[in-house]
C-alpha cells in the first residue's frame, strides 16, 4: 500500500510540474504577443490566432486552461494592455494597481 500512495504522490508532483512548464509557455506566447504588438500592432491578432490554433489549444489544456472563446478574448484583452507578464505578476505591479483602484474609486465618490 505504501508503495502505491509514493508512486501516486510522484505521479501528483510530475503532473504539477508540467503544468507549470506549459502555463511557462503560455506566458512565453503572451510575452511574445506583446512584442509584436509593440513593434507590429498585431499583437492580439497574433495570440488569438495561436490560442485557436490545434498547438495552442494543446498548450493551454496542459497548462490547466479550459481553450474556450472566453480565454481567447481574454488573452487578446491581456494583450492589449500591453503589460509583461513579469512585471504583470509581480507584487509591485499588483500593489500599483490596487492604490490607482483606490483613488479612481476616490475621485469618483467625490465627484458624485
């Protein structure tokens, strides 16, 4: 019985870590993405292209993502914004984000 609940451990910790490498890929994409967007303006063409693709519909059912029209327009929206996935998912950016929140909900309160 040991031996299987180790081998079903394993098996739980090989199929995180993939995970995480196709959702490294997934980011890779977005990066991408944005780059062409910079650079080209096609930015959000070009991800909705890759995430309706047999590869990248592949590519986000590995990572843990459900390849629907939702997540398309989101990637596209992601995109658009133009904000790299490291810094989009660093605390500082996050943190900005919350304080800008904040005082847009502040001048709104008090312009009503």
């Amino acid at each position: 019985m040991r031996d299987f609940v180790d081998g079903t451990a394993f098996n739980n910790e090989q199929g995180n870590r993939a995970r995480k490498l196709f959702a490294a890929v997934v980011l890779a994409a977005l990066d991408d993405a944005i780059a062409d967007d910079k650079k080209y303006g096609n930015g959000p063409e070009q991800i909705a292209r890759w995430a309706r693709s047999r590869d990248g519909r592949e590519v986000l059912s590995c990572a843990g993502i459900d390849p629907n029209e939702r997540v398309v327009t989101g990637l596209m929206d992601f995109v658009g914004k133009g904000v790299r996935t490291s810094v989009a998912l660093s605390r500082e950016e996050s943190e900005r984000r919350a304080v800008a929140e904040a005082e847009a909900s502040d001048l709104e309160t008090r312009a009503a």
